[in-house]
C-alpha cells in the first residue's frame, strides 16, 4: 500500500464491489465460460460449487441486459446481466459522498416511489426527503441534518443501487 497507494485503492474498490474473486482459476477470470462449461469453485475445505453455463441470451430491449442460464449445483438459475460488450450507454449517477453528512445515498438498491422535496426547501434534520421500494418494502429516506436542498438527484420511477446519490443539502 504505501508504495502503491492508488493502485491498493483500485484493488480494494473492485474487491468491494465484486466480492472475492480468488475462488476463480485464471483461464476462467480473464475470458469468462463458454457455452456447455462446467466449473468447479472450491469455496473452502468440504464446500465445492459446481456451476454449469446452460446459455446467454441477446440483448434484445436496447438496454444491454442479457438472460445468463446456468446450473449451480444442478438447480436451474437464471440472472439478468448488463453485457459492457452490448454498446448501450450506461448512464452513470453519482455516489454519495462518505462522511459528508448532506451527501444523502440510497441504503440499498430499490426504486424511487416518490421525492418529497425539491431544490431550495428548508428542511430539518428527520423530515422525510424520498420514498423508496426495496426489497417489497417501502423505505422513508429521511434528512441527516438540518439545512437547504442544494440538489435533488431522483425523480419517481428511478432504479437505485446503494450509495446513489439522492439529495444533497447544504448544511450551511
């Protein structure tokens, strides 16, 4: 790290946000499975995956979402991916800022029902700035602090992950 510190930093954020990847033998890694594949994972002494890649759809909505098909441990599963190969942009929104109180993220990922405030509204620290859906549940994203909406980055039907930025407001 003190020699490095950027590139520790790049390792550390990736391994965040996509779990320990060690578990993957190198071929596997760099070019991903083919069609028909099996793969064994051995996850610890006595724990053993075995993951079978059945097919991979085509991006048909213009989104770039694909339909991945695959065994895993003989149970059919499916999943919906973004293929980065597809061409679509993706339209990247901002993370709340760590440690800065106004900076207010979504806490997990979920869809935006409702902002209950908009840019230049007092608010004080409990009122509830956003409703949220996630996981089946309503969620009230509610204000840190007391101060002025700065911005107010989603608007109803938004698809969130956590950390997304939300509402910023200005503590001053």
């Amino acid at each position: 790290h003190a020699m490095y510190p950027q590139v520790f930093d790049e390792f550390m954020e990736r391994q965040e946000e996509y779990g320990k990847l060690s578990y993957l033998d190198t071929r596997t890694f760099l070019t991903g499975m083919k069609v028909g594949q099996e793969l064994n994972v051995s996850l610890e002494k006595g724990k053993q995956l075995i993951v079978k890649l059945i097919s991979v759809g085509e991006t048909t909505d213009g989104d770039g979402i694909v339909n991945i098909q695959f065994e895993l441990n003989g149970q059919p599963r499916s999943v919906h991916v973004k293929d980065k190969r597809s061409g679509v942009a993706e339209t990247k929104r901002l993370k709340a800022l760590k440690g800065v109180t106004g900076s207010i993220g979504a806490a997990m990922p979920g869809v935006v029902l409702e902002t209950k405030v908009k840019k230049g509204d007092k608010v004080v620290k409990g009122d509830p700035l956003v409703l949220m859906s996630a996981m089946k549940m309503e969620t009230v994203i509610t204000s840190p602090c007391d101060g002025v909406v700065k911005q107010v980055a989603v608007t109803a039907g938004d698809q969130l992950d956590g950390g997304d930025l939300c509402v910023e407001i200005d503590e001053s």
